[in-house]
C-alpha cells in the first residue's frame, strides 16, 4: 500500500515536507542558454525509400573537429532518432564515413539526395 502525504522522518534526517513547507516560492530569473559555438555546414545528405525519409546525414566543420550529425527513421516506425554524433579530427574522416554511410544506405535501396 502506498501512502501520499506527511510522513515523519528518522532524526538524523530531515523532514523534507517541513523544509519544501518553509520554502520560498521560486522567483523566475532570466534562463541563460550556452550552445556551442555553431561551426560550417559542409554537406546534407538525405536517404529515401519509396518516397519517405528514412536518414539525413549532415557534416559540420569546427575547425579542430568535424561532427557528422545523423537523423535516422527505424524501419517501419515514424520516430527519429539521433545517432551519434560522430567526431572526426577533419572533414576528410568525417567524408570518408558518410561516403560508406551512403554506400550502404545505396546497397539497400535507397535513393540520395545531396543538399
């Protein structure tokens, strides 16, 4: 059986209900979002079969890295996931693994789109 409300804590522990209780109420301060700094879109490739989007691959330049960022719909479900990211020491590697990405998604009947 499970019980909602009060409950009295060991000694040693505080009673969390008081101390929620005895709280300020939460003053909304300003949210201050850090992203990354954004780096140079190098290429999109986008892979179909029989019209649907089933993987979007997309490599981003850095500088001192290259990130290959994947969007992939599992067959037979409508879910994007996002694989990866995948981290490169250059855009060479970094074209190197979707060129075989591609190879791949082209073996098994899908159609590229370079963007």
């Amino acid at each position: 059986m499970i019980r909602f409300g009060r409950h009295t804590a060991p000694a040693e522990e505080p009673a969390w209900n008081d101390i929620l209780a005895a709280a300020p109420e939460p003053v909304a301060a300003p949210v201050q979002v850090v992203t990354p700094a954004l780096g140079r879109e190098l290429f999109v490739r986008h892979a179909r079969r029989d019209g649907k989007v089933v993987a979007t691959l997309r490599a981003i330049d850095h500088g001192s890295s290259c990130v290959v960022e994947a969007e992939v719909c599992p067959h037979g479900t409508t879910q994007l996931t996002h694989p990866g990211p995948y981290t490169f020491a250059d855009a060479q590697q970094a074209s190197a693994f979707v060129t075989e990405a591609v190879a791949a998604l082209m073996y098994l009947g899908c159609d590229i789109q370079a963007q």
